[in-house]
C-alpha cells in the first residue's frame, strides 16, 4: 500500500471551527451524528458537493480508513456515495 505522500496530501485550513461540514459527512456516512444546531442548520449545497468530493476521495484512495465505518454502522458506503437523493437531503 503506497504511503498518503506518495499519493498525495490533503491540506484543510481551519479558520471557524465549524462543525457543519463533519456533522453533514457523518450523517451522509450514515452515523448518528444529528442535525447542527442553529444558527448552522444545513449546508449549502455547493459545500456539501465539497464534503462529498473529499469523501469520495478517501474513498478512492484509502478505503480503509472509511471501512470501519461500513462495518460498524452496517452501511454500503460505495452506494451512499453515489446516491444524489442523500446529499438532497443533506444540503439547502
């Protein structure tokens, strides 16, 4: 298994310590994670095609760190990511 450098890194800047987007990949996953509070609510629909690219690409890259989840909340994540209606529900 290739190393993540050698694959390549992901940098997130962290400027507002906002749990949205955590909380919209969590309940995508499938986690009980809940809705955000107010004044957070939902994401836009442009941030919640950002969260899903990254899913998909840990995903893609390292399956593995995704696959406890799968096997722990028993969900089919490669369908998950794929289904269009999910993120529907997730976003405004």
């Amino acid at each position: 298994m290739p190393a993540l450098g050698e694959i390549g890194e992901m940098h997130v800047e962290d400027k507002f310590r906002n749990p949205l987007p955590m909380q919209t990949a969590m309940n995508f996953l499938g986690m009980p994670a809940g809705p955000c509070r107010r004044p957070l609510g939902k994401m836009s629909k442009v941030g919640a095609m950002k969260v899903r690219s990254a899913l998909l690409a840990v995903w893609h890259r390292n399956p593995e760190v995704l696959m406890p989840v799968q096997e722990f909340f028993s969900v089919d994540i490669d369908r998950r990511l794929k289904s269009d209606e999910l993120w529907v529900e997730l976003a405004y």
